[in-house]
C-alpha cells in the first residue's frame, strides 16, 4: 500500500516523523527543522492515504513506510506512530539509524485492531482531507 507522504528540506539525514492515532501529517507541520529532510507520512486509513479493510497490525504499517525510505533514517513516532517506527526497527534494523519514541502506544490486541477500519471511517480527519 503506497502512503501519501509530505516531504521537505534536504539536508543531513532524514528525519522520519510518524503520527499517532487519528492524526496524519499536519501533526508535525508546526516543528521547524530548518533544511532537514523531513519525511511525514499518513499511515494508511490516516489523512490522504487509502484506507483498506485490513493490515492494520504496526507490522503492517512499518511495511508501507520502507519503500518511502532510500537509506537509514531517525525514526520518531507519536503514541500509535511509536508502535509503527518500533516495528520497523525491528523488521528492518538497516532502514532506522535512532529511534525516537514519544507517548508510545503499546499493547493494542488483535480484537481492537479488527476494529480500526470502522473507527478510522468515522475519524474527522478523513473528511478534511
């Protein structure tokens, strides 16, 4: 699943900014970083990116960001975003050279995550868009 993703700057390594629950990439729009490469994704089913009927484990998620990536970068997550930078961590330790977690979200089961499709189609970010 190919995230929409917003990109700025250019310099140094870049600096890979991951929304929590309900949020997308305006979460991060207020934080300067001068020229930094910034890349702020939305996590599918968040903001402008597609929202399918499954796939939404962190697992699942971290695996739409790696195709965004061409290198290592220093992964920041927010609360649910947290769970996502983590696991792509771990799934792929080349692709992440720190990892910054904030409020971290951990410990979602499998019978809430069935139920992230109907809570995000219902979120009012969806209609902003």
């Amino acid at each position: 699943m190919k995230p929409h993703v917003e990109t700025r700057g250019h310099d140094g390594p870049p600096l890979l900014l991951v929304h929590g629950w309900g949020g997308d990439h305006r979460t991060w729009r207020a934080l300067d970083f001068g020229e930094r490469r910034v890349i702020a994704p939305d996590l599918r089913g968040h903001g402008r990116s597609p929202a399918p009927a499954c796939g939404y484990r962190p697992v699942d998620l971290a695996s739409d960001l790696v195709p965004l990536l061409d290198g290592p970068v220093v992964a920041i997550g927010h609360s649910m975003g947290a769970q996502v930078v983590t696991a792509l961590a771990v799934e792929h330790p080349e692709l992440v050279s720190a990892l910054v977690v904030i409020a971290p979200a951990y410990g979602a089961d499998e019978a809430e995550e069935r139920l992230i499709p109907k809570r995000l189609a219902a979120s009012p970010t969806r209609t902003l868009m």
